[in-house]
C-alpha cells in the first residue's frame, strides 16, 4: 500500500536535508513521506513489468480472477511494501485507443483499469523511459500520461513534451530529499519511439546524454540523493557492454548517488565508480513466461549519506514472480551476479559492496 503524505508544489518548498536548494519549477512536486526507520531511508527497485494484453502473463493473471497477488507473491510484494519509496519499470502503454506501430515485431498495450496493480505493489514511481510506452502512437503514450496521473502514479522520462519528459521527482522522506530521473538509450539503430519535443509528446533520450546530463546536474543543485533509472543496453546480453559504461560514469561525473539499469531482460552486473554504484540491469520482474533470475534491489541510506546495496532474489517462472528462499539457490544467484559484475562482491545474505584491493 502506497503511504504518500502530502504532495507539495516546489516553489513553495524548501527542503530542509543538506545540500538541498529551493527548486525554481512551480510545476513540479515533492511526494512527502513518513520514513519507515529514522536513521535510515530505504529505496527498491524493479525491473521490467508488463500488463499488455495478448501476452501469456496477463493470460495467467485473467485466468487467476485478475489478482497480480497470484501472479507476484505476496511476500514479494511484502518486501516492496517496506522500501520508503519503491520504483519499478512500466513497459507498456495504457490506453483502448491507438494502433500498433507500424513494422514493429512486439507491442504492448494495457487496459488502464490495470494500473490499480501498481498501488497494490506499493510502487510509488514508475519510469516511461523505455521502447514500449510509444508502441501505439501519441495517442496512447497521452492516455497513459493521463491513466497514472488519475491513479496517482508519478511518472519520469516521458511526457507531452519536452519539459514534461526531462521532470525530475523528488521524494522528501523525513530529513533526505530524494531526486528521480529517467532516459532511455535504446532504439540505437531504427527508431520507433519519439523522442519528447518542446511542442510533441515522447520519451527523454540519452543516446547522445548531454540534455539528460543537464537534468542529472539540476537534480544534484536540488537535492540531497540523486537516482538515475535508465533503459540502455542490448537484449539478452547478461553482461553489460562499453556504451553503458561510458554513459554511467557520465550520469555519476554529473551528480548521480546511485545508477539503476533495464532493457536486457536479464541481470546484468554491478560496478563501482568514484564510490558509486551502477546495478547495470535488473531483467524482467513480471514480463513474460520465461524462467529468469530477477529480483529487488534496496538502496539503504544512512543519515549520514552512506548508501548499503542489497539484492533480494526472485524468480520469474511460469507467470509468476517469487521470492527465493532457498538458501543454495540464493547462493547461486549471489555467485552469479558477482561473476558478472565489475569490481563488486555480493556476500551471503545479497548485500552488495565494492571490491577494494587486489
């Protein structure tokens, strides 16, 4: 269950965390809420999830009365529930209306009642930064806009223009002002997804990343934690690549505390740089009926600004995400996702830390 507070408008507020300055946009907002601990703030993180009709997960979850807590279990969402703020990846579009674009192999569209689903995964925020929230056109992309905002859902990385798309959304939780903000890299090749315009609705773009370096930098100036949410990188490749590298340390040269990577469809690992962590892709969360290691990812930050990663294993399989209990396959997991990872070691209970040393 989301526990939003208060919503203020950022001309009217300023945030009492450290390093943090009165925001100049009247037309954005800070979502206030109460820390589940005092001396901590805890942000989660998923990856991909897909509602679209046509697919075999929403098959499953029809054939289960429409009950996502059939379809994701309920100590996973138990889990999501306890982060302060909790962030997952909506690849799709919400809308009855708009056509398939034209020559594209995979398009998903969703029933805008669907989006209940995320209030009952606690989500908070969503990114729209990716290459599906465009597959029927402007149409759908501005019902979409509209279906989360009667739902309450705040949104990054895309909008009805420009300046909607580069929106930064912050979180005040208790004494820590928290920054949200999201691109997508993909579509490298053929062009699909349209990017934002001053007057035309789209995503935000970090192909060529200065205008989302801009807005990394802005987001630093006004806040005391900033989170990049990216889609980047290639499908099915587990192990990240040279143009995700140099666009991370990019963000993180610009003001970015933490990275959080999609798109692959599968983890991928994690690296360290100047200190700071970039999870390079957290795979399909619930997507498909393929057999995937996924999971949480929770971002603890102390009062004093430290951060304490941790992964939380999760198995998407047969239309359904679970927690992993098994203490040989969280162990499994754990190895894996070290073996792909740059210059971090995951211990036994999933926490995180980067590799000091020879």
């Amino acid at each position: 269950m989301r526990r939003v507070l208060a919503v203020l408008g950022m001309a009217c507020f300023l945030a009492s965390g450290p390093g943090a300055l009165e925001a100049a946009a009247s037309q954005e907002q800070i979502y206030i809420k109460e820390p589940r601990e005092e001396e901590k703030v805890t942000l989660s993180f998923a990856g991909d999830i897909s509602f679209a009709e046509g697919y075999a997960n929403m098959g499953y979850y029809h054939a289960k009365g429409d009950d996502i807590t059939k379809c994701i279990d309920k100590d996973v969402i138990a889990r999501m529930d306890g982060a302060d703020v909790m962030m997952v990846n909506n690849e799709f579009t919400y809308s009855d209306r708009g056509k398939p674009l034209s020559g594209k192999t995979f398009t998903f569209r969703a029933k805008p009642e669907t989006a209940a689903n995320l209030q009952i995964l606690s989500a908070d925020i969503v990114s729209l930064a990716n290459n599906h929230v465009y597959d029927y056109g402007e149409t759908a992309l501005l019902d979409t806009l509209d279906t989360l905002e009667q739902y309450k859902i705040p949104y990054v990385g895309a909008g009805r223009n420009r300046e909607e798309a580069e929106k930064i959304v912050y979180f005040q939780v208790g004494d820590r002002k928290i920054a949200y903000v999201s691109a997508t890299q993909v579509e490298r090749s053929y062009v699909y997804t349209k990017e934002a315009t001053d007057t035309g609705a789209g995503v935000l773009r970090t192909y060529d990343p200065a205008r989302f370096v801009e807005v990394i930098k802005k987001a630093k100036e006004t806040s005391d934690f900033v989170v990049v949410y990216v889609h980047w990188g290639t499908e099915g490749v587990s192990r990240f690549e040279a143009d995700q590298q140099s666009l991370g340390h990019q963000y993180i040269d610009a003001g970015a505390d933490l990275v959080i990577g999609d798109h692959p469809h599968c983890l991928q690992g994690v690296e360290y740089y100047k200190g700071v962590p970039i999870f390079y892709s957290l795979g399909n969360f619930w997507f498909n009926s393929k057999t995937r290691d996924t999971g949480l990812v929770e971002a603890e930050i102390s009062s004093q600004g430290q951060v304490k990663l941790r992964f939380v294993p999760c198995l998407q399989k047969g239309c359904r995400t679970t927690l992993v209990t098994d203490q040989e396959e969280r162990q499994r997991m754990f190895r894996s996702l070290q073996e792909i990872s740059a210059n971090a070691v995951i211990d036994e209970n999933g926490v995180i830390r980067e590799k000091t040393g020879s």
